[in-house]
C-alpha cells in the first residue's frame, strides 16, 4: 500500500473519531447547561479548551453565549477543528482512495460532508433545534463507524484506519479526563459523588456503565479506573492501548517498515506506563504528572509512527 493511501486512511478515521467526540461533548455541555442545580463542571468552557487553541479572553466571551459556541465548534470554517472543517477534511481523504474504501463507506462519510454543509443545517443549529441536529450529526457519525465495522475488509487498511481510530480516542480520553480531575484539585480528600461526573461519563458514553458496575462509595477512584484502566469500556486509555498494539503488531509484520525497532519501543513505554501504574498512588497530586507523561507519550509514538509509514523522504 502506497504510504499516501496509509495515510489517508489513517487520518480519515482520526478526523471521524473526533468529530464524534465532538458532538458528544458539546451535548453534554448543552443538556447540563440547562441543569442549573447539578454539581459537576457543567459549563461549556471545557469542550472549548479540547477542541479549540483560542485565547482564555476569547473563550470567556464565547462562554457568555452558548449559540457562538456551537456556531464556533460545529460551523466556524475558520477554525480548523470545528466539525465543518473536521469533516471537509475527512471527507478529501476518502474521495482520494476511494478505490480502497467500501461504497458505503464512501456514501457515509459524503452524507456527514453534506449534511454539515447543508444551510438547513446552520440554521437549525442556531434555533431551537439545536439539540435535535446534533443528535442527527451523531448518529451519522454513528453510521459510519458501523458501516465500516461491518463492510470494510480486514485487511491493511484496516489496520491504518484503527490506528487513527483509537490514537484519537486515547488523546480525547485523557484531554478530558484530565480537565474533570483539575477540577477537583490535587487535593481529594474531598469526595465526590457521582452527580459530579456525570459530564465526563456522559461525554465517554460511560454513565449507565458506571451505575451497573461500580458499587463502592469511592467515586473519585471508581471513575478514574473506568476511564483510564477499565480492559471493558470501549473509550477508556487501556482498552484504546490494547487496540492500538494489535494492529500495530500486524503492520509491522506485514510491512518491516523503517524505524520500526524505536516506534515498538515508544509504544511499549507508553503502554507500560499505564498497564503497571499503581492505581491507589494515582489518588493524590501525581494524578496530574501521570496524565501528562501519558499524553507525551503517545504523542511521541505518533510522530514516530508517521516518519515510519508516512513519510515521503
């Protein structure tokens, strides 16, 4: 497979994982912005700071309106990250290997480019159908993972796309996670109770889970293991890991690619970090510093694993 394909599809499902995780965050912020009462963070300067790079003063003034910022976060085609611009460049990706997706695939994914496009959209998304469109945006997005799911072969693209799939996932999942726990400070003595994170399981879609499985009283550390070491919930960093190891496994064996020796070792030292972490440690201020060599890390494996099949030198 040229490297150019790899690549396409690599990204494309990276620009797809995160416009729904897009959409899941900015309904989470809408629904318990109108919960007045709740405890939580609950505002929407959250899904600002993961999604966009703009200024503390700019994003004050955004927060003052809900409607600019979802105008800014799903329709600003000036911001790279906004969904608009997240799917007009996901969907430039499939329209140049089309040969090598599904027609479904290809069909999904020009929906979720018109369907954004489309002026009813922008106007819905600026009434009172605001909550009604971004649920019909998810469901698209939905759409797509289950139609490649069950179309796409299991084959080398495959590989690429999960690649990019989860690489995102797991970037999202500790962008969030960590907003939610600097919320609460270093210092936990403080417990909280579940009331307080329902916008982060909600925004990981984890919330029905969190009531069926975990039973203790121990909020803060029952819902730091879901969302960071839970093998079972499919948005938490180690069940994105594990993903991530099989597929690189595979491309390795089929490519030999260079480099390949430094991008096994960075993976192996991120996935270590989290696999062997003492849990009970993480319950104090190191929670932090954790989080952030975790991102380092596969921010690290990731430029290695684009020199080593992307590149074009």
């Amino acid at each position: 497979m040229l490297s150019r394909i790899a690549d396409s599809m690599f990204w494309m499902n990276r620009y797809l994982e995160r416009s729904e995780g897009l959409l899941r965050m900015l309904m989470t912020s809408y629904v318990l912005s109108l919960d007045k009462g709740s405890s939580g963070i609950n505002s929407w300067e959250p899904v600002i700071r993961v999604f966009s790079g703009i200024s503390p003063e700019r994003s004050s003034e955004l927060t003052a309106n809900p409607n600019q910022v979802i105008e800014y976060l799903l329709l600003d085609a000036e911001n790279n990250n906004s969904l608009k611009s997240i799917l007009n460049k996901a969907r430039e990706n499939a329209r140049g290997m089309q040969d090598h997706i599904t027609k479904e695939m290809w069909e999904q994914v020009n929906q979720l480019y018109h369907l954004i496009n489309n002026p009813k959209t922008t106007s819905r998304l600026l009434s009172s159908e605001q909550l009604v469109t971004m649920e019909t945006l998810l469901t698209n997005c939905l759409l797509y993972t289950g139609i490649t799911d069950s179309t796409m072969p299991r084959g080398m693209a495959w590989g690429f796309m999960n690649l990019g799939k989860y690489i995102e996932r797991c970037q999202l999942t500790l962008s969030i996670t960590g907003i939610h726990f600097n919320g609460i400070g270093s210092a936990k003595q403080q417990e909280r109770d579940i009331l307080f994170w329902r916008s982060l399981l909600f925004t990981l879609s984890g919330y029905e889970l969190h009531l069926k499985n975990y039973r203790s009283s121990d909020t803060d550390k029952n819902v730091l293991d879901q969302v960071i070491f839970n093998r079972q919930f499919p948005h938490s960093v180690m069940y994105s890991l594990e993903r991530i190891k099989r597929h690189l496994e595979e491309l390795v064996e089929q490519n030999q690619p260079a480099g390949r020796t430094e991008m096994m070792r960075l993976f192996g030292r991120l996935l270590s970090h989290v696999q062997y972490a003492d849990q009970n440690a993480l319950q104090d201020q190191t929670l932090r510093g954790f989080l952030d060599i975790t991102q380092n890390n596969i921010n690290t494996f990731h430029n290695q694993l684009s020199h080593s099949f992307f590149s074009y030198a």
